[in-house]
C-alpha cells in the first residue's frame, strides 16, 4: 500500500482546446492544465515506486478544498464542519482523471485499465490537499 499527502490545492482534468492552423484542426491542452499537471507530477514524483505495480489497483482519494474567501464567517464554520458538503465545481470524475492520468505518467502501474476501484470525495478544509491511497485489491473484495 502506498499512502501520501499532497499539499496543493487539487485541480480537475480540463478538456482538451482545439483551434484550426493552416486550414488542419489541432488539439492541444491550455497553458494552465500544463502547469497544473507539471505541479501534480513534481508533487507525486517522490511517492513513486521503483516499479510499477503489477495486477489490479483500488484508488482512494480525498481532495481537500479551502472554503473560498467569499463564504461568510457562519458558512465557512460549517464547510470546516463537514455539515456544508463540498458541491461546487470541480466535477469529482475530472478530479479522478487528473490524478490517475498523473500516476500513470509516473509510472505507479503499468497502464491506468488497472485501476478497478476508485474511492473518492470532496470536501472542504483549511489547507487545499490530495490524501491519496493506492492498494492492491483483496481477494472476494466486492461493493
């Protein structure tokens, strides 16, 4: 099992752009989901393993937003509390893509078909973070 926090505030997957250039359609990701995927990996790089888990993954993960600066004195204690869930953007399975696509290009397992369970939730706290949690599966595991 592999367990680590990471302590930035978690960002989601954004679509990819598209644009015509010389008459040919190109894809390309924004400057921004560069620089959100280039922290994520420096971040991730150190929890690593040597290789690449082998057989099938379960991903757990808590990504950890600050209540924003605009919430009152009375909503912001109650985002703190956990009774104000966390329903605002980003969308949980963008937040999903963006860490697995990051583990997969650090090469925690071979390819990201591996991972069959994802556990995840959103939620406020005082400092933005991923708590993230990797583990083989256990035998007769099931929902």
């Amino acid at each position: 099992m592999i367990s680590f926090v990471l302590n930035t505030i978690p960002t989601a997957q954004a679509r990819a752009r598209h644009s015509v250039v010389n008459g040919h359609s190109m894809t390309f990701k924004s400057d921004a989901q560069r620089a959100n995927e280039a922290t994520l990996d420096a971040l991730l790089a150190p929890h690593a393993p040597a290789a690449p888990l082998n057989g099938g993954r379960v991903l757990e993960f808590v990504a950890v937003f600050p209540p924003p600066k605009s919430a009152s004195k009375k909503v912001r204690t109650a985002m703190l509390r956990g009774t104000e869930p966390h329903t605002k953007k980003p969308d949980l399975d963008n937040l999903a893509k963006q860490i697995k696509d990051a583990m997969t290009r650090l090469q925690f397992w071979h390819d990201d078909r591996q991972v069959m369970r994802i556990v995840c939730e959103k939620r406020y706290g005082e400092v933005g973070r991923w708590e993230v949690c990797v583990r083989g599966t256990r035998e007769g595991e099931t929902i």
